[in-house]
C-alpha cells in the first residue's frame, strides 16, 4: 500500500479512460489508469458504427486498447476501485483506491453511468447483449424488419418506440406491470404508429442466447419478438464529481469546456459521464479531447518527478517559440 506521485490518474478503464491516457501517454506524462472492470458493454457481443471497425466486440477493443496503452513506458493499469478523490490547497489530487494511494497533478474522470436492468425477468441475463439491448441507435438496424418488444413505463417511451420504426417492423410497448407514465396524449401518439401498448408483467423471455423467440408476459399471452429493448434509467456515475465540486447539467451529466475540463482546474472528465450521445466512438474521441487537454495544461509547468522537462507555454510572453 503505497502512494505514488503521477502527472495524471485517469479514472475508469473503458473506452474514454483508455484513449485519454493513451493521449497522455503519447505526451510522456506518466499516468496511471484505475479500472474497476466494471463495463457498461461488458455482455454486449457486437457494437457497431465504429468506422474501420464495424462490427466490433467490445471486450475485444478494450483488452487491445489496455495493450496499446501499456506498450507506452510511462502508463500503466491499475485494477481497482477509487473511493475518493480529493483537491489539496496546491492543486495537487489525493486520489484514494483500494490498493494504495496516488497523488496527482491532473485527474480524468471517465466513470460513466449505470443501466438499470429488468432483471426479474427470466432469462434477462441470458439474452441481454445478444438479442436485449438499451440503445436503439447502437442497434436500431439489428432490427430491420423484425418485431420487437420496448421496455419502459416512462411517457419519453413514447420517442424510443417510435425511433425503433425507423427500422422494426413493428413496435410493442410493454410496461413491465407499471402504469405507463405518459399522459392522454403519448397514448394517441403510441396508437397514431400503431404501437401497442400493454401495462402487464414481464414473465420471461424464450430461446436460446442469440435466438430470442419471445417475450411471454405474466398472464401467459406470448408476444413473437426476436429483439427487445429496454428504457428503464441509467445514472451517470458523478459521486466523485460532485465531491470535487464539479458542475453538473440539468440532467446530472458533467460539463466540460473544449478541452474536456470541467469546472474544477486539473479535473478532466470524459465519455458517457459528459453531455452528448452515448455512442462507443463519442466516448473514445471525448477521452482523446480530455487526455489531450490534460497534457497540453503541463506547457510551461512541472509534474511529477518522473515528468520531462516542460513544454515553453506558448499563451505565456516570453516562453512561446
């Protein structure tokens, strides 16, 4: 149990976390990444969009990322979980974890959010990732052409079910026994695009993992579905950000300035925990943005021990080129 002094600790080992250290790295900043391996993605078999890499699974990408970004001498990993984040008077970030302690001159965060999952349906955890999803941007055009199934109480189930008709050949809401929330009007709406809706009990989901064959509800009718959708919540994981005093929006996401910053100085912030869609490539691209603003921030200023000599900061009279 040691306490290391690093130019950055990146907080959070998916997608966003790894490209900003990477980033930082590639400045030769010595940064240390804590990864919980708790992964959003971690049962999804394939993510898609990604240009060049279309299908793609998505451990795959992240266990080739953690290679990347070892091959760099001055990053490593570190699997464990952060219990506190906290700014000394000098700028400097004690950064508590559950197998030492690390100081640092920057932070990024890249937590993320948390899905709430209907895991008392039967057969939940066998289908979710392969034929159960929660984002039908990601896997709206998996359903092209297929009936499908949308999970939710809320009235903004209204706009998710009628987004999936711009693929699924129909569309039937199913509220889980909950009283859908959305008020006369969702309802016409619901029924305008001839999407049913059914405020019963979700029983169990039959079939064979990546062959769905249906969604059998509590008082034993069988909806034939191949895919099914779900809208429950999903929280951005912002207990270390709001301790740092960090600005949060309307929707309890992070604010960030163009360089990924938040509002707090030398904290960075990045991924699906940030404002924006929540796409695999917007989460990497954000962790780029905040990895590379974090090692630009050291122009003109020491880091840690191990750092090279600073960069001239250009906005600086007198050290620019």
């Amino acid at each position: 149990m040691t306490t290391r002094d690093v130019d950055a600790v990146v907080i959070g080992g998916g997608p966003s976390g790894l490209a900003a250290a990477l980033w930082l790295a590639r400045y030769r900043r010595s940064v240390v990444v804590v990864d919980s391996g708790d992964y959003r993605s971690a049962a999804v078999e394939q993510s898609h969009g990604y240009l060049g890499r279309d299908p793609q699974v998505p451990v795959e990408l992240l266990s080739r990322g953690r290679e990347e970004l070892l091959a760099y001498p001055t990053a490593s990993i570190r699997r464990a979980a952060v219990s506190a984040v906290v700014r000394r008077d000098s700028g400097l970030f004690d950064v508590a974890t559950d197998d030492g302690g690390l100081v640092a001159h920057r932070v990024v965060l890249a937590t993320g959010v948390k899905d709430s999952l209907p895991t008392d349906i039967a057969g939940f955890d066998v289908h979710y990732g392969a034929s159960v999803f929660h984002c039908p941007a990601c896997d709206g055009y998996e359903a092209r052409d297929r009936d499908v199934v949308a999970l939710g109480w809320d009235a903004h189930l209204v706009g998710f079910a009628s987004t999936l008709l711009n693929w699924a050949a129909s569309v039937t809401v199913v509220t889980d026994g909950r009283r859908f929330a959305g008020d006369e009007g969702c309802r016409e709406v619901l029924a305008d695009n001839g999407i049913e809706l059914i405020e019963e009990d979700a029983a169990s989901l039959v079939g064979a993992r990546g062959a769905l064959e249906g969604l059998v509800l509590a008082g034993g009718r069988r909806l034939e579905t191949s895919l099914v959708f779900f809208s429950l919540a999903h929280t951005p994981q912002t207990e270390l950000a709001a301790s740092l005093g960090c600005e949060l929006d309307d929707e309890g996401y992070v604010v960030v300035d163009r360089e990924g910053q938040t509002s707090v100085p030398g904290v960075y912030a990045a991924g699906d925990l940030t404002p924006g869609l929540q796409l695999v490539q917007i989460a990497a691209a954000s962790g780029a943005v905040a990895g590379v603003g974090a090692a630009q921030s050291f122009f003109g200023e020491s880091g840690s021990p191990t750092s090279p000599e600073p960069a001239p900061d250009p906005t600086v009279p007198g050290q620019g080129a």
